[in-house]
C-alpha cells in the first residue's frame, strides 16, 4: 500500500509497504520529522492492513529513537496526537523531549532596550498598517501624525515599518517633514502593536519571538491563571474567565503574537536587509516585559506571571524556576533580577503599571471602585451589579497580588487610579529623551481634564520622572484603547542616537 504527499502526477511517495528493508530503513532516516508525523497518522487509519500495521509500529519506533533531533513543533504535534496512533504509552518519552528542547541562547545575553528614564530613549519605532487596497485607517494615520510631531518637537529618530502603499500614504500627507525616517518595509503589516511584534536589544540588534505553539502556551497560562486565581474569583464566573472568548470581559488573554505572524514579518523584514533576527525563548509579548533598573541600578526585568506560565506550557517546565533561568539567560542578568509580576486585572503588564525607574513602579489602584461596586450591589442586587462586583473583586485581588510581587522584587510601589478602561490609560506609553536628556513622557490623550491634570502633577511635580507630558489626540486615544492598546503598544523604544 502506498502513502503519498499532494496529488495528481506531481504527488510524492512517501511510503510503499511493498519497498525493500533497506529502502525503508533509508526512508524513516531521510523523513522530515513533521512528515513522519503526518505519515503516522495516514498509516494508522489502515491499521487493519497487517503490512501497514507493522510498518506503522516500526516508523513509530524509528521516530521515538530520534526525537532527541526533533524541533518542538513536531514534538508537539505528536505528542497531541499520540491517542490517535494508540501510542499514548509513549507519552513521557514525548514530554522529555519536549522539555530538552531548548535551543541555544542566541541574544549575546544583551538585554532589551529599558523602558524606564534611563534607557534615554531617543529613537521610537511603530508599525504603519493600512486597510485592503492601501485604504487609510484614521486610527493609523492620527497616532502616525502625533508619533512625527514628537519626533520634530524632541529631536527623536524614527522608525517605521509598514508597506509601500503605506510609506506612499504617509509621504503624501507630508507627515514627515523635516524629519528622516528609516523605512522597514514589508509586505503586510501583520500588527499596530510595535510593542509586541519586536524587542530591540542594546547591542542595536533585533529579536522576536521563536516559534511556540500555540495550544502549548494557552494550556500553559490558563493552568497558571487556574492556580494563581482561585481564592479571587466568583464560582459563577469561573467558566467565563477561563474561556478564551469569555475572558475578554475580564482579563483578556496576552496571546496576539503566537496567534498573528509579527515574528515572519520581522524575520522577513530583516532579511532584506541582510541582518539576522535574535531570538527569545520564552513567551513575553512585549507588554509583558518591562527592562529597567533596581535602586541599586541594576538591570531588571519585570515579567508579567502569564508569559512564565504559558513558557512553562510551552516546554512542559514543572514550576517557575526552569522559564526563570531560560529568561535570565536570554536577558544576560542574574535569575533573582528576573521579577515576576502579576497581571494587574490586565492581560499585559503595561496596561495596568508604569515602571518610572529606580526601582519605582506606579501600580494601578480599583479598590475605590470596589467599594462603589459592592455598595450598588447591596443596592441593587441584580444579575448586572453582581458581575460587575465580581469584575472589580478579581481586578482588586490581581492588583494586591502585583503590588506583593513587586514589593518582594525589592521595588517601591506606588498604588493610583491612572487607568479607566476606554476612557483613559496612563500606565500605557514611552518614556523618551530629547537632545538634552531631558525625560518626556508619550501617552494617551483622555477628554477627562481633571485626570490628566492629577497625572501631569504626580510625574512631573512629584516624583519628577519627566519634565512634561505628552498625549495622542482623544478620539484615536479612545479608539485605539478599544482595541485593548494604546500609545505604548503602538511604539517601541529603541536604542541608538537620532
């Protein structure tokens, strides 16, 4: 019986059980292991076939003696379809390559650019996207004008990677004038979230995320959250949270990447350019990785406790400590400057805190609107106050948890209200440097003057981590932050003078 690949004249055989040992020993050494899966799984739908049965279980074996050379995506998938080949009994088999298959750092151990005012970041990139046809979103467009008038004001270099319809778009408006962009361009623009799609490491190489499955990484952080989260929740809504639709509602799931194609864009992008992408081995969206420095000045990094758990899925890792070593490496700093950190009621770190430096972290404070909640609910004990209620309870609950988890990385919290879902996110934004060194902070515009007063007055007044600060226009503000993002996941700082 014969298996094939394609179809038609041009189909390739994979296996024949009429083939000679010797070509079949010369077949299972020279098949990829990703088609060695799939040919298992052809093979055992005519099982029934003794000549097929007994090349199956010999292909098996083949491949079990060499999963030790198998990348983690064909791991994976034969591991999720061992129960299919009546093969589960080789589960631990599977698992342990699974977990020994980490490739060598390849990042130098440089650490990405920080965040924080000491970064002094004066080069800001973005991501340019475009409707079907090259058609202007007006999001795009207005968060694309208030990123070049940033750039003239504070001397800033940029860098924007989007299509050629997209450079024409921009170019044509004169956005740039009087400024010198350095184009990446592509050939889709596979997300706005330059925050999420790169990290620029301050050696001034690139680095992206490798390869990850996705089903592995969701396993991963919803048994993480299951754990983390239980003492916080309502049993009502239990299901709701742990759903991947339902939990948009509550804490959405920090998964954009996997799910999109930002690390093909960026390796492809790179390509053209004759440069070689870096890699991070573990899943930190970049929202979810916040570099900067302990009181001391040491390099740290603060890791939102979602990406640890869905790496921790991903290589099958029991416990935190195995993704903690893997991130400390890849980061070039010691394992105890690695600070893992609740998601604070918010699927990325940097929605929910703002790191200003010298181990100085403003966390996010709804105990207020907890009590408003509660005392409606008494009120009003409806199915609509109940779930609102139970919303602001896990909020709370997650933000108490960060608070603990930066207090025991040795940092000083400072707990405000500076984020109202739609209606205005200060955590979210770029601490940049003008020609002076002076520190300016970019973020979102809000319509609520008395908030962004309150705002301006704690950073710039008070504890003086910037000497102004500066917002996007209110309705891209708004409509952006609909789309779960805002000012600081549109841009990425970068190091580099302008």
């Amino acid at each position: 019986m014969r298996f094939k690949t394609g179809f038609g004249p041009t189909a390739t055989v994979l296996w024949d059980t009429d083939w000679a040992p010797e070509r079949k020993s010369a077949a299972m050494r020279e098949l990829p292991s990703g088609s060695s899966v799939s040919l298992l799984l052809d093979m055992s739908k005519k099982r029934d076939d003794q000549a097929v049965l007994a090349d199956l279980n010999a292909l098996l074996g083949s491949a079990l003696r060499q999963l030790g050379t198998w990348p983690r995506r064909d791991l994976h998938f034969l591991r999720a379809n061992l129960p299919v080949l009546q093969a589960q009994q080789h589960l631990r088999a599977v698992e342990n390559a699974v977990t020994a298959a980490v490739r060598p750092c390849d990042t130098g151990g440089v650490p990405p650019q920080k965040k924080t005012p000491a970064g002094k970041t004066r080069v800001i990139a973005f991501n340019y996207k475009t409707g079907q046809r090259d058609v202007r979103k007006s999001t795009e467009f207005d968060h694309a004008l208030f990123f070049a008038d940033q750039a003239r004001a504070l001397k800033l270099g940029l860098r924007v990677l989007t299509t050629e319809g997209g450079r024409q778009d921009l170019l044509k408006d004169d956005v740039f004038k009087g400024l010198d962009p350095q184009w990446t361009i592509v050939d889709q623009v596979a997300s706005e979230w330059a925050e999420d799609s790169v990290e620029h490491l301050q050696s001034g190489e690139v680095a992206v995320l490798e390869e990850f499955n996705a089903t592995a990484l969701r396993a991963g952080l919803v048994a993480g959250r299951q754990a983390r989260w239980a003492a916080l929740l309502d049993a009502t809504y239990v299901n709701d949270v742990f759903d991947p639709i339902g939990s948009k509602q509550w804490v959405p799931e920090g998964l954009l990447v996997v799910a999109g194609r930002t690390r093909e864009m960026v390796e492809s992008a790179l390509e053209r350019q004759h440069r070689r992408a870096r890699h991070l081995r573990f899943y930190a969206e970049g929202g979810n990785l916040i570099v900067g420095e302990n009181a001391a000045g040491e390099t740290i990094a603060l890791v939102g406790r979602d990406s640890i758990a869905a790496t921790a899925g991903e290589y099958l890792f029991v416990g935190d400590n195995p993704v903690l070593a893997l991130i400390a490496e890849d980061l070039g700093i010691a394992v105890q400057r690695v600070i893992p950190v609740e998601q604070p009621g918010k699927f990325h770190l940097d929605m929910g805190l703002l790191f200003v430096g010298k181990g100085v972290v403003l966390l996010n404070d709804s105990r207020a609107q907890l009590e408003e909640a509660e005392a409606r609910l008494t009120t009003y004990p409806n199915d609509a106050s109940r779930r609102h209620a139970a919303k602001l309870r896990l909020q709370c609950g997650l933000e108490d948890l960060a608070a603990r988890d930066l207090a025991a990385g040795g940092l000083t919290v400072h707990r405000h209200k500076l984020e109202s879902g739609t209606v205005y996110n200060f955590f979210n934004g770029e601490l940049v440097a003008d020609e002076r060194d002076q520190v300016h902070y970019l973020t979102n515009g809000t319509s609520t003057e008395a908030v962004m007063k309150s705002f301006v007055t704690l950073l710039v007044n008070e504890l003086k981590v910037a000497v102004a600060v500066h917002t996007s226009p209110v309705g891209a503000a708004e409509h952006s932050l609909e789309s779960q993002g805002g000012v600081g996941c549109r841009i990425k700082g970068a190091p580099g003078p302008h």
